[in-house]
C-alpha cells in the first residue's frame, strides 16, 4: 500500500504542468496576489492578532517557507493558518510556525477558560508538506480533513514542550492541553519522520482510509491513538509502524465512544514501534470514553487489528497496566494477530468481552 501511493502521489506531481509568476508574501496583504502563482515564498512576519493566514494555492505550485511567521495573541476560533491547493510542493526549510501557546494555557484546552484558535495548522492540499517547525500551539495543532488527492507530510516538528510546566494560569496543572499534534480524518494520508512534543494525542485518526503513520517521535503525550471514534464512521487500512513513543500516557490506542453506532475500525496493522516510561498502559483498546475502562458501548465493531512484520516493544512503568482491552458485547470481532508486540514492566491489564487475540500472552 505504501509504495503504490507514493507511485499515486509522483504521478500527480508530475503530470502538472507549472508556470505564472512568483509572488513573495511579506504581510497579508500579499496573499490574495500569491493565489495564480506557481511560486510562493513566504517571508518573516507577524499575522495580526485575531487574523487567519489563509493560502489558497494554484495547482501545482511550489510554497517555499522562508522566515518565521507569527501569529499575534488574541482569543479568538481561529484557524491560524490554512493552505488549500492540488499537487502542490510546500518546503518549509525548517522554518518556523509560532502560535503565541503561553498566551492561551490554561490547563483547560477546549475545555474552558480562554477561546483558543484551534486547529493551527489546516492543511486541504495534495501533494507533500515538508520541513516545517510548529511551536506553542494554543490548542489543536495540524487538523487533516479534505485533501483533495494522495498527501506526504513529512520532517515536521510540534514542539509544544513550554507546555509541560504549570504557568500563572493553570492552576497548577501542565500549562498546555488538548495539543493534539495530528488530527487526521481523511484519506490517502502518510506522516512520516516527525516529532510531536506535546500534551495530548501525537496522532488521533477520527475516520478515514490508507493511512500510514511511520518514522515518528511522540514524546510526553497521550500516544498514537485511533479515535476517539464517534457515530457513523469508517476507519480502515491503517498502518503505524517505526514510531518512537516516550513517556505518553499509552503508547497505542483505540477508543470508541460508548454512545457511538453504526462505525467500523478494521484492517489496522502495528510493526516496528517502540515505546518507553508508559505511564498507565502500552496498548489501551477501550469502548467506554470519555470513560477510561468503564461501561463499554457496543455500536462500534473492531476487527483485524494485528501486530506483525516487525516487533513492537513496549515497556511501562510501574503501577501502568501492559494491556487493556474493554470491548462491549459482541462488538470486538474475529481473530487478532499480536505475535509481534512484547510488552514489560507493570502488570497484566483487563481483557473484556473478547477471546479473539492470538499469539500473546501478558
């Protein structure tokens, strides 16, 4: 699956044919100008507190990242940035995108307190999004929905690590929250060689098809997770594999709303991934949330969720459980390989309502 979607992806890329102007972004009132160009060069600036920096891209053209943008702090929906287009090459440079976070924490996230922009970063392109750092993201960083063919994301950072710390707002508590750092609910999707410091999800994957999440870095989160899934979505043809995660809450996870129905989460396939310091579970596969093992909902089916080519190895800490799985009744379905996923430390977790996983044992 891998491989024929970057052939999807090259054929896309090449089969456009580029031309136009270049236009050099230096403020806002450069972008409406920059839409008919095939290349795009942003400069250093400060987006107005309260503005949105939205992109709308000519197909096939080139974005080149060329200084650090900053976003001015003002409660307010946001997005802070938006980029839509078709086949379109974005080089970030390893430049930077700066979202103004210790503004906006509170320890609340989307929970309360101050309105924070969220998502940061929507991206609605095609073609590959490369080379970019995202810093102190109020809320939510990059939300996926709607691109319009194959995309590769890759090179990125989300350093949000200023919200591990309590600060004057937070009462105490890690000053950031809810930073997810991938918000994915799309198709033909990969992420790869990234890294996410932050204070939630590294990835969340609400509903979609052929998505491939490798080569990442999660560092102090809440894992990679699948959902939480909510009523009337697929998600289907996953792979995570190679993916570092350190100190999350869990290293994987699937978790279904209890009151969902009508949703499917099938063919997902874990290889490769390591994980270290756990801190409640290595592998969580729950279908009570917002409830963590509680009264599972059965309107979600599970299926073909397998740990194979490679091994993945997961240590936790003491106290975590290794794995925990909490299906409702008759929901979790078929047979199950994890012959390759070991897991250390801690101790056993619960397994409800399935008898379905093969080739392991705590």
């Amino acid at each position: 699956m891998f491989r024929l979607f970057i052939a999807l992806l090259a054929l896309a890329l090449a089969s456009t044919v580029k031309g136009g102007c270049t236009a050099e972004i230096s403020s806002l009132d450069d972008v409406s100008a920059a839409a008919s160009c095939s290349t795009v060069n942003i400069n250093s600036f400060t987006v107005p507190a309260g503005m949105g920096f939205n992109l709308q891209l000519a197909t096939g053209a080139t974005v080149n990242l060329n200084g650090n943008v900053q976003f001015g702090n003002k409660s307010w929906s946001g997005p802070l940035f938006t980029v839509s287009g078709e086949s379109i090459t974005f080089n970030g440079n390893g430049n930077t995108f700066d979202g103004g976070g210790p503004f906006y924490w509170d320890g609340l996230g989307g929970n309360g307190g101050i309105e924070k922009p969220a998502p940061m970063m929507k991206i609605e392109i095609s073609g590959t999004f490369s080379d970019v750092v995202v810093v102190n993201s109020p809320e939510r960083c990059y939300s996926v929905g709607s691109n319009p063919g194959p995309l590769v994301m890759s090179n990125l950072v989300v350093d949000d690590s200023q919200g591990d710390v309590p600060n004057a707002q937070s009462n105490g508590l890690p000053a950031g929250h809810n930073t997810d750092g991938f918000d994915v609910s799309t198709t033909n999707l990969i992420i790869k060689d990234s890294m996410v410091h932050n204070q939630d999800d590294c990835l969340a994957i609400n509903k979609g098809s052929n998505i491939v999440f490798t080569g990442n870095t999660c560092i102090n989160g809440h894992g990679i997770s699948i959902g939480s899934i909510t009523s009337n979505v697929t998600v289907s043809g996953v792979v995570i594999s190679d993916n570092t995660i350190t100190s999350n809450v869990q290293a994987l996870r699937i978790k279904t709303d209890a009151t969902a129905t009508g949703s499917l989460v099938t063919n997902v396939t874990y290889s490769g991934n390591t994980g270290t310091g756990m801190l409640q579970f290595g592998v969580l596969i729950d279908q009570s949330f917002p409830d963590t093992l509680g009264t599972p909902g059965n309107g979600v089916i599970i299926s073909d969720i397998n740990f194979s080519s490679s091994e993945s190895k997961i240590a936790v800490n003491s106290g975590a459980d290794q794995v925990a799985v909490n299906c409702g009744s008759g929901s979790c379905q078929g047979k199950w390989n994890w012959a390759d996923l070991t897991v250390t430390g801690g101790e056993d977790g619960p397994i409800t309502n399935f008898t379905g996983i093969e080739n392991f044992s705590q």
